[in-house]
C-alpha cells in the first residue's frame, strides 16, 4: 500500500520520511502493519496535529487540559497588561 504512494510521491519530487511517520487505528481496530523503504512504521496511541491532541480512543479529556493550560499561560502572562 505504501509503495504505490512513495512511487506516485517520487513522480513529483516528494519523499516519504519513515523517520517522521506515524499510524495510528482509531477504535478497536488492529493496527496495520506498515513500512516505507523496508522500515517499519511506527504505531502511535495519541499524537498532536495542528495544535490538537488526538488520541486512539477518541478520549478528548488530554486535549482539552492542554488548551486549559495554554489558555491559562496566556492570561497569566497578560495580568500586568490588564
């Protein structure tokens, strides 16, 4: 599945990074097996994207205790201004 996606990428000067990579099966599905350049890929149970924490389970409790601290950063900052 990979390989066909790594040669399409290569048509227009892309390359896949198995370093960079990762997978991740959202519910109880198993995890696939999967490489690029004979390297295997690595399964991930959550990881951040654009900001939001994603998790396998679609547990949303990690992602939102992140946004209270980065919020609460800011102000914290912002208190001499106000």
């Amino acid at each position: 599945m990979t390989t066909e996606l790594q040669n399409n990428a290569a048509k227009v000067g892309l390359r896949i990074s198995a370093e960079k990579t990762k997978t991740m099966a959202i519910g109880n599905t198993q995890a696939l097996s999967l490489s690029v350049d004979h390297k295997d890929i690595e399964f991930v149970e959550h990881f951040q994207y654009l900001g939001s924490n994603i998790s396998r389970d679609g547990d949303a409790d990690h992602d939102i205790c992140t946004r209270i601290g980065k919020a609460s950063s800011v102000h914290r900052r912002l208190r001499p201004v106000w």
